[in-house]
C-alpha cells in the first residue's frame, strides 16, 4: 500500500489518505466525510491525516485505509500530464 505522498502524513485540512481510500464514501453533510470504516462520520484526526489508517484504529469496524484502484488511475493519469 502506497499513501498518497510517499507516505507522508498532511497535516492541516484533509489529507489525501482519506480521498485515495478504496472504502471512502465522500462528504455525507457539510464538513462531515464517512467512508465504510466510519459511517457516521471520519474521525478528524485521521481525516486531517495526524493519524495512519494502514493500522486499526478503535471504532473502525476492521477496516482499514486500502488504495482506491480508480484514485491510482487518476493520480497517474494526471502526473503523465
């Protein structure tokens, strides 16, 4: 599993740790993003990035971050220019 970054942890606002994420659901109400680890809502740390998902994390129901097959196609569709 490869984050977006080289792995590096983002800090402020949203990381992409949550975007690229197979399980992510997108924004459910206004500043409130779910994905099916969290449904009623990411926990800001790991949505800010201050946390990795690659690992458990309490209240995720056994998922963690896994790589989005169509984020991969996206991110290297856009850095091929």
């Amino acid at each position: 599993m490869v984050l977006p970054n080289n792995g590096e942890i983002i800090t402020g606002g949203n990381s992409g740790q949550c975007i690229s994420c197979r399980w992510y659901l997108g924004e459910i109400r206004q500043g409130v993003h779910a994905c099916e680890a969290f449904l009623r809502g990411i926990p800001m740390p790991i949505l800010r990035g201050e946390i990795d998902h690659r690992t458990p994390h309490p209240n995720d129901n056994g998922i963690q971050w896994e790589e989005s097959a169509e984020w991969r196609k996206f991110y290297d569709e856009a850095l091929a220019g």
